[in-house]
C-alpha cells in the first residue's frame, strides 16, 4: 500500500488486511476518546491526531502497530514500555500482544497537558 497517497484516516485504514484494520481502528477509537477535541490528518503518511499542533501519529507495520507521540513521551513511560520495542519517538505494540489501550489513553493524556502548557 502506498500510504503517502493517502488522504484520510479512513483510506489509510482500508488499505490493510482486515485484522490488521480491526487493530488501527481500535487505536484510533482509543485517541478519540482520550483526545474528543483533536483534529484527524495523514501526516509523513500515517494518521495522526492535531490540536494545536501534532498530538501523536499511529500506522501499521508487518509486526506491529506504532505508536509515536513524540519524544518527551517515552521517558516518561519508561518503566511501562518496558515490554515493548521502543525508541527516541516512536512505541512498537507486537500483533502478538494485546494492545495496551490504558497506556495510550495516558500517553495521549500526557501529550494534551504538554500542548496545554
């Protein structure tokens, strides 16, 4: 799939195997709710939340579903993303592993209040 041609999250979505959407979905549901007044937009071609400025961004992989809500985020989760692969910006959630819809809720919370400041 060519997600830089993308224009929405919908179409973004779409585009993978049907398990694989029924995971984006449930993320993008997860952000909405943490985050009812944000914005949705295809940013660097994966779908991202906005208020103000980026909230957080989110996209499929082959292995994984990442998550990257910016790089002041993950030492303040530190000790919670333990078992996950991540790096400097960005979180990999495995297909193998449920989706930890309680921490992104608070990641998402975590990037409102620094946005909020």
């Amino acid at each position: 799939m060519d997600t830089k041609k993308v224009t929405t999250i919908d179409e973004y979505i779409s585009g993978f195997p049907r398990e694989t959407q029924e995971l984006l979905k449930e993320v993008r549901l997860t952000i909405q709710r943490a985050a009812p007044d944000a914005a949705e937009a295809i940013k660097y071609g994966m779908p991202t939340f906005t208020l103000q400025k980026n909230l957080v961004h989110f996209a499929a992989f082959k292995n994984h579903i990442g998550l990257y809500p910016t790089p002041t985020s993950i030492p303040a989760f530190e000790k919670e993303l333990e078992q996950y692969k991540h790096s400097k910006g960005g979180i990999q959630f495995p297909y193998s592993m449920r989706i930890p819809h309680d921490l992104i809720t608070r990641i998402v919370e975590f990037r409102l209040k620094e946005i909020k400041k």
